[in-house]
C-alpha cells in the first residue's frame, strides 16, 4: 500500500455519535439517558420529549449517521483505504460500549474515532471522550483486552467541512426573491451552552470570554461570508447567534437566541435572513425542530422571508475530508511529517486534547487525551 494511503498504526474507525429515538416508545427511555443522574421526572421528560412526538418520535440523526457510514465506506473503497468503519452512540444503539466490545471481538487494536461534533467543547469533546472511558472500563471489568483510542482532531475549518456550507448559503440565496436577496442577513447558528463551558472551552490558553467554542464558529462564519462576497459580489451582514437552550433559566447561556435574532433584525428592516447551522453537522432534530419549525414559524409571525442553508451530513467532500485527516494522524503517530489542512485564521487544531482542555464541572476520567488513564 502506497504511504499516503497507509492508515497504520490504525485498524479502524469508529463513528460516535449522539444517538436518538427511533419510534414513540424509544422518546423517554433516550431522554432517560441523556439526563441520567439529573433526577428529573418521567412527566417532564414527556414534555420535553414532545419535540420528538411532533416527527412520529423518529430523531433523524440515526438515518444521519447510516448515510455517512454508507459516504465514508464508499469513499474509502473508492481511493483503497482499507479501513473497516464502525458505528457507536453515546445515549441510544448501537450503544457505544456494545460497538467497542465488537471491535475488540473483531481484533481491533488501534482505533480512531470521528465524533459528529466539529467544535471544542465540553459536551462537543471532552464528554465523548468521557463515555470512551467509561466503556473502556466497562470492557476492563469483563477482562477483554483494551484497544489504544484516539481521536480525530477538531474540523470546523476543514476544507471538506466548510466548503458544503458554502455551497448551502449560496443556495439559499439564490432561492430568496430576488427583490430581497441583496439585503439578506445571515444568521450563522449553532448550539448555546452554558457562558462557563464556553470561557473555558479548548486548551487553557483559549481560556477567556467564549473561549475556542465561540472562536471556532467565529472563523468559520467569517470563511463563509467572505466566500459568498467572492463568489456573488455582495457583502452580506452576519451574526453568529444561538439555538437548543436547553438549560435553567438562572445559568447564563450564550445568546443571542435565534427567535430573538430574527425579531431584532426585522425591527431594524432587514428584507430577508438565511439561517445557517454552522454548529451541525447533520440535519437532526435541533435543526429540524428549532430551526424548521420554531425558527420559521417566528419569521413567518413577522412576515420575514427566511431560508435554512443545509448542513454538511453525507456530502462527499466531508468523506473526503474524514480521509485526509485519518491519513494525517496515522503519519503523525509513525512520526512521518504530514501537513494539516485547514482554512482561516486559527489553524489546524491540536491531535490530541491537552491537560485541562474543555474541563468537566466534576473532573471525570476521559479516553483519547493527554490525561487518559488508558494510554
């Protein structure tokens, strides 16, 4: 096999994910897990689970991550990496510690992982690699040999990742009335979390107000706007603005909201707005729900023209780019040197997660980081 198509030391892929329901009776017992340790109530949790309810209780991010598994085992067969793909979630099956228990069943030693988060965060990095420890010692426990984990590193300004997203805000313009496509806002959206997990998000020298989090989405949305002033000739105004709250009220979380955004500019006589979830990887149900429905019916209350650019999910060029950064971090780890590809102003994130990175509220072993306890 040629070097650059050379994934030694690795001997697969492993998919992780976030999981979701799959019919109405699976709703409560996946928010059962996603809340777990929390004690909130079934009752609640069947409120909560009403977003679910609204699409026959079926989360679209399973089918998500079946087409990418379909892209990435096609584009690997297609350039002759042989490289088996596995597929793991962290709060609905395939479960992840079932998947890692079947690779090792199936010989699998040296294992990489691609995580369906692009962005540094605590539950976008560190809390996947939280649940590889904890299935890791699940698997110690049985007595099975441990595989070695790593995981790929961040790529939110991956070619492969951002040029797709291009690609959907050119789209999305186009599809605006003409008499109002000019003026268009972009509102670049993605998950709020917490101020705190934010200021604290990615190694401790992005430690600050928003931390690498809001960085990362920064550069990107600005990659992304300066491409459409390129390619159309118009120079769009843009916000990255927030989606999904999910926390208590009296925690601060990154804002502005969505809804609120689209309000605030119609007030400020903004013709149209293209919605572009930046912060998504695949069309699941925050973009289906938030986006969609909510987000849309706000705008339709307003009388505000609104489009919502694609998210990257399957597209050929992300497969692509799964490959690149899979060859990448092999040569690294045979101490071959390998050029990183990355657009805009940050760089190529680091390969491996450093001391004090994304930290937990209550320190937990994590996998795949300079401080795992499996090495």
């Amino acid at each position: 096999m040629p070097d650059a198509l050379d994934p030694t030391p690795y001997d697969a892929l492993l998919l992780l994910s976030f999981g979701g329901p799959e019919g109405p009776d699976d709703v409560v017992p996946f928010l059962e897990n996603v809340t777990r340790g929390r004690g909130i109530p079934k009752e609640r949790l069947k409120e909560v689970g009403q977003h679910y309810f609204l699409f026959g209780g079926v989360s679209p991010i399973n089918a998500q991550n079946r087409a990418l598994l379909d892209a990435l085992r096609e584009d690997f067969a297609g350039h002759g990496l042989d490289l088996p793909v596995y597929w793991g979630n962290r709060n609905w099956a395939p479960y992840l510690t079932d998947t890692l228990r079947e690779m090792v069943a199936d010989g699998r030693r040296r294992i990489l992982v691609l995580a369906t988060s692009a962005y540094a965060s605590y539950s976008g990095c560190r809390q996947y690699r939280e649940n590889l420890a904890d299935a890791l010692a699940a698997l110690e426990a049985e007595g099975l040999e441990l595989p070695r984990i790593d995981k790929l590193r961040h790529y939110f300004n991956h070619p492969g990742f951002v040029e797709p997203m291009i690609d959907g805000v050119l789209r999305s313009l186009a599809d605006l009335p003409e008499d109002v496509r000019a003026g268009a806002h972009i509102a670049f959206t993605t998950h709020s979390i917490p101020t705190s997990a934010a200021d604290t998000s990615g190694p401790v020298e992005a430690h600050g107000e928003g931390g690498a989090y809001v960085e990362q989405h920064l550069d990107v949305a600005q990659l992304i706007a300066d491409a459409v002033r390129e390619r159309t000739g118009v120079d769009h105004p843009w916000r990255l603005v927030y989606q999904s709250r999910s926390g208590a009220p009296h925690i601060p979380w990154l804002e502005p909201d969505i809804c609120d955004h689209l309000q605030e500019r119609h007030a400020a006589g903004v013709p149209a707005v293209v919605m572009a979830p930046i912060g998504f990887v695949s069309d699941h149900m925050e973009v289906l729900y938030d986006l969609d429905t909510e987000a849309t019916a706000k705008a339709g209350e307003l009388g505000l023209p609104v489009r919502r650019s694609a998210t990257v999910g399957a597209d050929p060029r992300f497969a692509a780019a799964v490959r690149e950064l899979i060859l990448e971090r092999a040569a690294v780890e045979r101490g071959q040197g390998a050029t990183p590809c990355a657009l805009g102003a940050l760089g190529p994130s680091h390969h491996v997660c450093p001391v004090g990175c994304c930290p937990a509220r209550a320190p937990r072993p994590a996998a795949a980081g300079a401080d795992s306890p499996y090495a």
